[in-house]
C-alpha cells in the first residue's frame, strides 16, 4: 500500500477506490485475488468524505457548525455525539443534491 496508516474513511471522492489505498489498479488487484480464492467482496459507501481532500464536488454540501468560540467549521465525523472522526465530514442530507451525489457515486 503507497499509505498504510491512510484512513478508509477519509474518502476523497466515493465514484472511486481511495488512491492511498492502492487506487483503481489495488481494487482490481484484490478482486482479481479475491475471484481466485474464491472470496466475493462486498463494497460499502460512506455517508462522510474527508474533511481535508474531498473533492470539490462536495464542497457546496458540506455541513458546518459553530465551535465553542462561535467560529464556523466543518462538523466532522459522524453523525453521533460520542465520536468525531476529525479526517471526515458530513455532508447536508437536507439537501437533495447530497442524496443525488450519494446516488450518482455509488452507481
């Protein structure tokens, strides 16, 4: 793997395999291996993309709060209260654009 600590849910764009995972060519590689074993794969889609490297696509619908300063920011992470994965964000739900997004990248 060209990153092995890289996060895979820090997602820059969902319409394709993360490049420090290994990209298009790693995903090929692993259901060429995973077909030759005998293994199916089960690909999952992620609500969130990276709060660092998304593509711009994203930026218009992503969600953002107030931190304790009342400074605007990127709500990170989940949808929960407990956890905050600080390398992800939402994306606004409320908006049919994120549900069309969601859509069209899982495609």
């Amino acid at each position: 793997w060209p990153r092995a600590d890289a996060s895979p849910f820090a997602v820059t764009c969902r319409a394709s395999p993360c490049e420090m995972l290994g990209g298009s060519p790693g995903f090929l590689d692993l259901m060429r291996e995973a077909r030759r074993v005998g293994i199916k794969i089960v690909v999952d889609s992620l609500s969130r993309v990276s709060s660092s490297r998304s593509h711009r696509k994203y930026a218009p619908m992503t969600l953002s709060t107030l931190d304790e300063s009342g400074k605007l920011v990127l709500l990170y992470g989940t949808d929960g209260r407990s956890v905050r994965y600080e390398d992800t964000t939402m994306l606004n739900y409320r908006m049919v654009e994120s549900w069309d997004a969601l859509v069209e990248d899982i495609r």
